[in-house]
C-alpha cells in the first residue's frame, strides 16, 4: 500500500510501538486516527507529529465493544474513509497459569483478542464495500511460542494468529489484506504495564525488555511491511529463534522453555 496519502488508525497510540508508529507513519505521509484511553497522552502525540491538525484523536477503550460502532462512523466521516487499521493496542502478563484468576486472564483476552477482533469487525463492511484496505495485527513472538508466566497472553496472541489468518484467507479477493506483525522484545513500558496475578500492573520493567529493539525500529519494520503488503513480519533479536525452533524442532523448544529462570519475574511484586 502507499502510506503517503493514506489514512492509517492506530490503536495504542499514546505509548511505545504504537506512538512509534504514528511518527514512523506520519513521517511517511500519512494521515492518522490516533486510538487509546488516554486522551491527553493522545494529544501530546498529535502535537508532536507533522501536519498535526491533519490527524484525529478518537480515544477508545477496548473493553467496551459498545462504542466500537461509533468510533468507526467518526473516523470515516472525519478522514472520508480509513485505508488500515493498526491493532496494536493491549496488555501483557506476568504471573503463573495455576495462580493467575479467570477473571485476570478474561482481561487479557478481552483487551488483547476480542478487542481488536470487535473493531476489525465493526471496520471490515467499509472496507470490503471500498474493495480496499489493510488490517495490521501487533501480536508477538508469543503468538507461536508459550512460555513461563504468559499463559493468558499468549493464549490471546495464538487467538490473534488463527483469527486474522482466516480472515486473510477469505478476503484477498476483495482487496483487504492483512498483515501480522511479530516483535520480540522492545523497550517500552509491555514489562511494566503487564498484568500480574492480582490482576495490577508489574509496575517495574523485566531485562529482556530494557534489553530489547527499539521502538522506532519495530516502527519502521512494520511500516516497510505495510507498504510492501506483506502477510507477516519478524523483527526483533536473537528471540526470534524461538519461532523455527518451535516449527521445526518443537521438543528441542520445550526441552528449553522447561529450564528457563522465571524465579526472579516470579517474586517481582507490583507496587
């Protein structure tokens, strides 16, 4: 796709990749609806980016799939017609599968699958009516791979796979392509953000996260995937490995995962 010219909504967009993202995109030419709970970060993203009268602020909460509706008919009316859809909104987790409640693991699920699922869908008949246009998907490495104190979060990155597969196989036909991108570890707040088993945010980053890419570069990787209209997208470090590793020597990959150190992630308590 052309991103100059373009109007790209982006959920997420008041922190780490998905701010990234609406710099990276906006420096590339487009036009942006800027998506998330925090309308004055929101704002202060806006006016950081050029033409920055040009782009809507929409704030949106994902777990409230009543206003996705709404929110759709305001960006179409606002911007004429949206041309991708930026998934990139949702929450990690730090906690163990046997003390992790449902209702935490519902959250997660509710903010990280059913969310972006319920906005693509409450997009999609625009975009089919249009013939054109792009779904972004932000998963993960996770979304092949489950490790230590992620149960929920990669079960909604696994969710997210098998979903927006699908949908990618039903609609290439009618011009909507998807694209999904999987980023190892990245320096923002994911770490901190990330739901423990109580159900509060960690509140402190973890050292694979402080270790990680940066967020301009999984903007760019993502930004040169959508323009090239590509189906998916790894980038990051030597995490990577964990997705091979996984399809091609998959009881190699669990003899590993069985011996990593999450003691430490264990004992780190939310203020």
């Amino acid at each position: 796709m052309r991103l100059d010219g373009s109007t790209v909504w982006i959920t997420g967009a008041s922190s780490g990749i998905g701010e990234a993202l609406a710099r990276e995109l906006a420096a590339r030419g487009a036009t942006l609806v800027l998506s998330a709970r925090r309308a004055g970060e929101l704002e202060r993203v806006r006016a950081g980016l050029p033409r920055a009268a040009s782009h809507l602020v929409l704030p949106l909460d994902l777990e409230r799939p009543e206003g996705f509706a709404e929110a759709v008919s305001k960006a179409w009316i606002h911007t004429g017609a949206v041309d991708a859809l930026v998934n990139n909104a949702g929450v990690s987790q730090r906690g163990l599968a046997a003390e992790t409640p449902m209702e935490v693991g519902r959250r997660i699920l509710e903010i990280g699958y059913f969310g972006p699922v319920g906005l693509t869908q409450a997009l999609l008949p625009r975009l089919r009516a249009r013939g054109a246009g792009r779904v972004v998907v932000v998963s993960s490495v996770m979304g092949y791979v489950g490790t230590p104190m992620r149960s929920s979060y990669a079960a909604a990155k696994h969710a997210l796979h098998g979903y927006f597969d699908s949908l990618r196989a039903e609609l290439w036909r009618e011009g909507v392509g998807v694209t999904i991108a999987c980023p190892g570890y990245v320096r923002s707040r994911v770490s901190e953000n990330a739901l423990t088993a109580s159900g509060a945010p960690q509140g402190r980053s973890d050292r694979p996260s402080r270790r990680g890419i940066s967020c301009e570069r999984c903007a760019r990787a993502i930004a040169r995937a959508m323009e090239r209209d590509r189906d998916e997208v790894h980038v990051g470090g030597t995490e990577l490995a964990g997705i091979w590793l996984q399809r091609l020597l998959p009881s190699l990959f669990r003899r590993i995962v069985r011996k990593m150190d999450f003691g430490q992630e264990r004992r780190m308590k939310a203020p």
